[in-house]
C-alpha cells in the first residue's frame, strides 16, 4: 500500500532523515513506533511518500543528523590551523636563524629559547605534513610517535622555560653545566614519556583516521596529563615570579593601577614561551564546545609568532647584537667612502702635477 504524508517544513541547515513508522501494540515491552513492514519511497522538505504491506496507524518520524554541520566545522577548523600555524612555523625559524646568528650560547635565556624554537617548530612541521597521512600503516605509526615526541618535547622546554624564570628572579648561578641538566630534561624525558605511552597502549597507540594518539584507547589521555601538568606548574611559576617582580621596590613607589598593569602586562610578555594557553587545549579536549577550539587554535597557534616578536626581536641580546652589527656597518661604509674620496683627490693631484710638468 502507498501512501502520501504532509508534514510541516524544517528550517534547518542540517541533515534530515525520514522514517515511516505505524503504532506498534503488539510489542512485548510496551507500545512504540516501529518501521516493520514500512520504508521510504521518496521524500522532501513538505512531503513523504511511504510504502507499508500492513493496515494501522503510520506517520512519519525524522531525525537531525548534524554530521553535515560538524564536517564543514571540522573542514574550517583545519584549515584554520594549518594556516596559523604554518605562519608560527615561518617564525619560529626565523626566530632560531637570528638566535644562532646572534650566538645561541651568549646566554642562558637565549639556549633555552632556541631550544624551544626548535622543538615546537619540528612538531608543528610534523603536524603540516604528517598528521593526516594515513595510507601506509608504518609510516603513519612513525609520523604519529614523531609527532607525539615533538609536542611532548616543546611542552617540557615551555615548563624548563618556567623554571628558568623562577631560578633567575632568586638569582640562581646559571652555568653551562645547568643547561646541560636541561637539555637532558628537555630531550630525554619525553623520549621515556612516548615509550612508556607505546609500549602501554602499543596496537591502540594511535587514532585510525589521523596520525596521532587515540582517544577511543586513551593514549590522548597521556599527552594530555603532560599538558595540565606543564600549564600548573608554570602557572605557580608565573605568580611567584610575578610576586617576586612586584616586590621590588621600584614597583612598591607606583600607584595600584599602574602596579595592575605593569602585571597584566608581564603576565602577557610571559605566556608564550610558558604555554598557559595549552589550557584551551586541554578544555577543547574534554567539552563539546567549538569556541575552545577554535580559542586554542587561534592563540595556541601562534605562540611562534609571540615569540619571535616578543622573545626574539624584543630580547636584549638580540637588540645589542643588531645595533653592533649595525654601528659595524656604518663604519664600514665610512671607511670605504674616506678611502674612496682619498683615492679621487690622490688621482687628481696626481693629474694636475702632470699637467704643470707639461
């Protein structure tokens, strides 16, 4: 039997699936809709057309399928991140190029910086190229360990970088042997972390649609205690540093607002080489919500473009190797348009002393 349904048109923009269903009474439980005996011949918007080989009460039921919605969500929030963080990567070489040309071990700060450059930029390469290359099994395990090794490493530089700050407002002795006990902490430690995650969760290690760890095995989980570990521990770091600053007596002379702002604006300056903006990443991963997403790509991903302009261009050593670099210069074209000058007047006195020979 055919039969025409009118229901009243969805304003929606997500996918709509209909269902033609009679009253069933002769379940066992109790009564509810059932599609037995009834399928969908066609339908749109306003109209169903339904095909049943049975007489009883039908109507016609749907469901909003919101995969529509969530694709084209998820479609922009890539694109949005490969974007930003393709910028991040172009300066955070930029970032490494001017520390290794101005001489990454003038100082201690300045080691630790590029350090972080380079880890953050070697997993933020790996998440451009690699994250979705999921073709060949074994590459896509390598790219997904990588990939893991990487973040992994850049979060413990961030936590190295607040513990950094802490020893130097305490005016700890920074010598080479303790950039020798970070390095070993910044390199090492998140190979034991990526081995112990492998070789616990091994065959379930990684996600099956991208390359990188699970959440259906809770290997994500792993990475993500490494996150919220590194954003409370340079949170501490940041207020007893930030303690510390206000403390000081040219701070104690200032009125309460500008005390406020001198804060605000240390606890900004702070916060890309700390990575407290990790905390988007961490909520982004446990809610639903789309706006921490979204906050997490915007202001996680451009924590290389903070650091270049904050850390790279605005650092003290970098500021005087320019300036000297500079000065050189200047002084080197002086040199070469004295010498020049000399060498016209040389040439023309030259001339003319030939001339009253003649």
């Amino acid at each position: 039997m055919l039969f025409e349904m009118v229901q009243q048109e969805l304003n929606t923009d997500d996918e709509v699936t209909f269902y033609c269903v009679y009253w069933d009474t002769d379940t066992y439980s109790s009564n509810s809709w059932s599609t037995y005996g009834c399928n969908v011949v066609s339908s749109n918007t306003t109209h169903t057309l339904c095909r049943c080989n049975h007489l009883t009460s039908f109507t016609v039921l749907f469901s909003l399928d919101s995969s529509t919605t969530q694709e084209s969500n998820d479609t922009s929030l890539s694109v949005l991140s490969k974007v930003i963080i393709s910028t991040s990567l172009i300066c955070l070489v930029a970032s490494g190029s001017i520390f290794i040309y101005v001489g990454i071990c003038r100082t201690f700060s300045i080691q630790v910086h590029f350090s972080l450059c380079v880890a953050l930029a070697i997993a933020q390469f790996l998440f451009l190229v690699g994250i979705e290359r999921t073709e060949n099994k074994g590459v896509c395990d390598a790219l997904a360990i990588l990939t893991h090794y990487s973040y992994t490493s850049a979060l413990i530089w961030m936590l190295l970088e607040g513990v950094h700050l802490y020893m130097a407002s305490r005016n700890y002795q920074l010598i080479r042997k303790t950039f020798y006990t970070f390095s070993g902490v910044g390199w090492v430690v998140p190979m034991i972390l990526v081995a112990c995650t492998y070789g616990i969760f091994t065959t379930e290690y990684r996600a099956t649609e991208l390359c990188w760890l699970s959440a259906e095995s809770g290997s994500i989980f792993v990475f993500f205690a490494t996150a919220a570990f590194v954003v409370l521990a340079n949170s501490l770091a940041t207020f007893l540093v930030i303690r510390q600053f206000m403390n000081l007596q040219t701070n104690q002379r200032k009125e309460t607002m500008e005390r406020h702002r001198a804060c605000i604006k240390a606890v900004l300056f702070l916060q890309p080489i700390l990575g407290l903006t990790w905390i988007f990443g961490l909520i982004a991963g446990l809610s639903d919500d789309e706006l921490f997403s979204y906050m997490f790509v915007i202001f996680n991903g451009l924590q290389g473009v903070f650091i270049f302009f904050l850390h790279c261009l605005e650092n003290n050593e970098v500021k005087k190797k320019i300036k000297l670099l500079r000065d050189k210069r200047a002084r080197r074209i002086g040199t070469s348009s004295s010498q020049q000058t000399l060498t016209t007047h040389s040439r023309s006195g030259s001339n003319q002393t030939a001339t009253s020979q003649l």
